[in-house]
C-alpha cells in the first residue's frame, strides 16, 4: 500500500515538474519570438555608409595611430541589428566606423586577431592605435552618446 502511495506521489510531482518545464519553455519562446520581430524589420543593409571598413583598412588606421570609434557586427545578429537601430539615432560623427563580420576577408590578419573579437556587436574606442574602450554586446543609447 504505501508503495504504491509512494509512487503515484512521485508520478504526481514529475507530472507537476513536467508541465512547469514546458511552461517556461513556451514563456521562453514567446519571448524570443516577440523580441525578434523587434529586430528582424531592421535592415543592416541601411549601414552601407561611406564609413564602412574592412579589415586592411582597420589594420591601415591602427598602424597609422589614428583615433577612431568602431562597431563589429554580424548582419544575422538581432542585438547588432538593435544596435545599429539605436546608432542612427545618435550623431556618432565622421570618427565611427562599421565592420560586419560576416563579410571579413582576412580574419587570420595577426593585428585583427590580437582585437580578440568574440561578440557581436562589440564597439571599440582607439586612441592613437590603441584601444582604449571595448564594449561587447547591446549598449543603451545613452552610453552612445557620451
């Protein structure tokens, strides 16, 4: 008798476990669907500026010592996507720069690997060649203006 007490209360709790697993798991991939129809109308195809850079000419600029801002990021990349939103809404000036990962030629250049990009999007700050800020992921757009 309690054996079989004892199982229909384990029966009960992996059911109760069971249905608590699957509800979060479809909260979890609400989110993700709502928050990817944030992203997936913004067109990074709209960053083909004239301050676009590939990496010779990144290397170019940090050889050269100069002092520039930069943003590497991934044109499938949803938080790269809500960046690149929140930078057109901020006056990053003729010193900023875009890199889009996925169209890097030469990612063994040995100065591009020392960056150590990992994570997209990643905003760089160089001061005379060298880096002098690194933020990865998503920045508030009231850190983008300071």
């Amino acid at each position: 008798m309690k054996n079989n007490r004892k199982k229909v209360n384990l029966t009960v709790i992996c059911l109760i476990l069971l249905a608590l697993t699957l509800l979060i798991y479809c909260s979890y991939s609400k989110y993700q669907s709502d928050n990817s129809k944030h992203t997936s109308n913004i067109k990074v195809e709209n960053v083909k500026q004239k301050n676009t850079l590939s990496v010779t000419q990144l290397v170019k600029k940090i050889k050269e010592k100069d002092t520039f801002s930069i943003i590497f990021y991934g044109s499938s990349c949803p938080p790269c996507k809500k960046e690149l939103k929140a930078l057109k809404k901020v006056n990053v000036g003729s010193s900023f720069f875009y890199l889009d990962l996925d169209k890097v030629e030469d990612i063994s250049n040995k100065t591009f690997k020392k960056l150590n990009v990992e994570y997209t999007p990643t905003i760089m700050k160089f001061y005379q060649g060298k880096p002098v800020l690194r933020q990865e992921s998503y920045v508030d757009i009231n850190v983008l203006k300071k």
